[in-house]
C-alpha cells in the first residue's frame, strides 16, 4: 500500500462566544468536480449536502459546532475546521485534490494548515513504521510526536484549533500503536501451527484443513457485505486460474451471519466463486477467525503442506508480490 491513513477523530471544542454570527458560510469552486454534490460530515452525526448551483460552484450557511470536520466530494475527502462566524472559500482542482487546495476568507489559515498537513503526512513511511522492531517503531513514534507537536506550535495558529489537532495527532498515534501491536501479534503467529476448520462446503458437506495437507492452502475471510472483499475476488479468480494445477487449494471463507446465509450461496452461485467455498459456523466469533486475531476483513492466511502457517496476513490477490511468493513457493 502506498501509505496508511489514519482518520483523525472529529473533536468537537467548546464554543468560543462568537456573538456576530450563528452560522459560518462555506463556498467551494472546484475545477474538473467530480460531481454535483459535496458532503460536509463532523461530530454529532453532522451531515451537510450542498449542491453546485447554476455557476457550477457550491455554496451554503453551516450551523456547526467548532471542531474537526470532513469535506468529501463523492471520491476524496480532506479535514476542514469549522467554527461559527468563519467566512470560508476554497479553490480547488478535483484531480490533484490534496495539492490543489487552497482556502481564504475567515479561517483560511487553519485549513491551509490541514491541507499543507495531509501532504506532510505522506511523506511518513508507514509501511517501514509497521515493518520495524519494536523499539525502533517506538523511536520512531515519539521523534513523530515530537516533530507534529513542534511543526503545530511553531505555525501560531488559533489556540483552539491547536488544541483540537493536538488531540487529533495523539489519536491517530494511538491508532497506528494499536495497529502495529495488531500486526506484531499476527506475526508472532508465523511458523506454528495453524489454527484449524470443519466448515460447511458450498458444493456438501464440510471441509477441515486437515483434508487439504499435502498442499498450501490461501486461506481468504470475507463476506458478501464486504466492499474491499467482493473488489478483490476477480484478482482471487486470475491467481486460481494461474495455479489451478499446482500443489496450492483456494479456500474461501465466509463469516456472514445466519441470517446471511442465503445471500452467501446465492452470491458464491451468481458469481461462479471457484476455489474451495466454506461457511464460517459462528461469523466472526468462529473459533478460526477468533484464533487468527480476525478485526477487519478481507483477510488472507498463507499455510504450508504441513498445515503451518507462512503468513498470518499474507499478499492480497491484487498485490504483484503474492504471485511472486507463491512462484517461489511452488517452484
């Protein structure tokens, strides 16, 4: 993956005593939009819609609590401050987005702040961040700390908004902890013995990895109400048909509840899913996934002949390197 994104949480800030207005006004003029509709989402299930109007540019009056918020125009999204009383403009060009932005009026300089921070954050290497040892992830994450609190102060911007960012950058370094522990644990699980299975088979009866020995078993945990699942499934469908006859079985395993369970076969049916289709019995409190420290799906087990596991959270379909594990594997 290019980069990981952590969303900053939308920080709702006491109000300020703004008495000249009870409201802000946004208005956006996009070039190259990539719609007729933009979508300003905040705290408290806030969700405004603004359509272009006949000059092609959008334009309303916000009630807001003041705090972090998110401008989404049906594609990409980036971070706005909003509070009542700001008089805000953005000018932009939908197909650079993030290096496009630029804002005036009242509150400009905070959300130019936002806007310059998101490329400043891709700039990080996360891959590498979630690849090191321990204490190195541990350097690396004060010395980030260190640098985002700096940069902020240094940028003399509203004491309030400082504090609502400093609050967002401690929130997304406790969610890049949480995910590097989460990752350390998977990859702890390397090398031993594989959890098992006895799941439902699509075509009768049950199957458990123990049937499959003798051969690597790619193991995928999807569901049919899964986006990123059901996008990865034709890249799933081209590695099977590339080792169809090889020592290697595709096991597919759904964790749709019982009440799925319908929609399950009818999906697997319609979309002619090849490989080995297995029905999770306890969705995702199923011993398997449970064993596997499953949180997010799709996810994908790499097992070898023996029944050990290779990788815990191995390539996606999509990725060019599993082919190259698995040529390497099956060579």
């Amino acid at each position: 993956m290019k980069k990981i994104v952590f969303a900053l949480t939308a920080l709702a800030v006491s109000g300020v005593g703004f008495a000249q207005k009870k409201y802000a006004t946004f208005e956006a003029k996009i070039d190259n939009k990539n719609g007729d509709k933009i979508f300003i989402i905040g705290p408290n299930k806030y969700k405004k819609e603004i359509s272009a109007n006949k000059e092609g540019f959008f334009k309303d009056t916000l009630k807001v609590t003041e705090g972090m918020y998110r401008f989404y125009d049906g594609v990409e999204n980036t971070m706005l401050y909003l509070k009542n009383g700001y008089d805000l403009k953005l000018k932009m060009n939908a197909k650079e987005f993030d290096e496009s932005i630029v804002y005036s009026g009242t509150g400009a300089k905070e959300n130019n702040y936002l806007a310059q921070n998101a490329l400043y954050e891709e700039q990080f290497n996360y891959d590498e961040a979630l690849a090191a040892e321990e204490a190195t992830f541990k350097t690396l994450m004060e010395n980030k700390k260190k640098t985002d609190l700096d940069r902020l102060e240094k940028a003399k911007l509203d004491p309030a908004f400082v504090a609502a960012h400093k609050k967002s950058i401690e929130g997304s370094l406790a969610e890049l902890q949480s995910y590097y522990n989460e990752n350390l644990s998977i990859k702890k699980l390397n090398n031993t013995v594989s959890p098992t299975f006895d799941y439902e088979n699509f075509k009768g009866g049950k199957t458990k990895l123990e049937d499959l020995r003798g051969k690597y078993v790619y193991v995928d945990v999807w569901a049919t109400w899964c986006g990123p699942c059901r996008a990865e499934i034709p890249h799933l469908k081209e590695v099977e048909k590339k080792y169809h006859d090889k020592k290697i079985e595709f096991v597919s395993i759904s964790i749709d509840t019982k009440k799925d369970y319908d929609k399950w076969k009818k999906f697997v049916a319609e979309k002619e899913l090849g490989g080995i289709q297995l029905y999770a019995d306890n969705d995702w409190n199923s011993q398997f996934v449970k064993e596997y420290g499953i949180s997010g799906i799709p996810r994908f087990i790499l097992i070898d002949p023996q029944g050990k596991i290779v990788n815990a959270n191995a390539d996606r379909p999509s990725s060019p390197n599993l082919v190259q594990v698995l040529d390497e594997l099956l060579k």
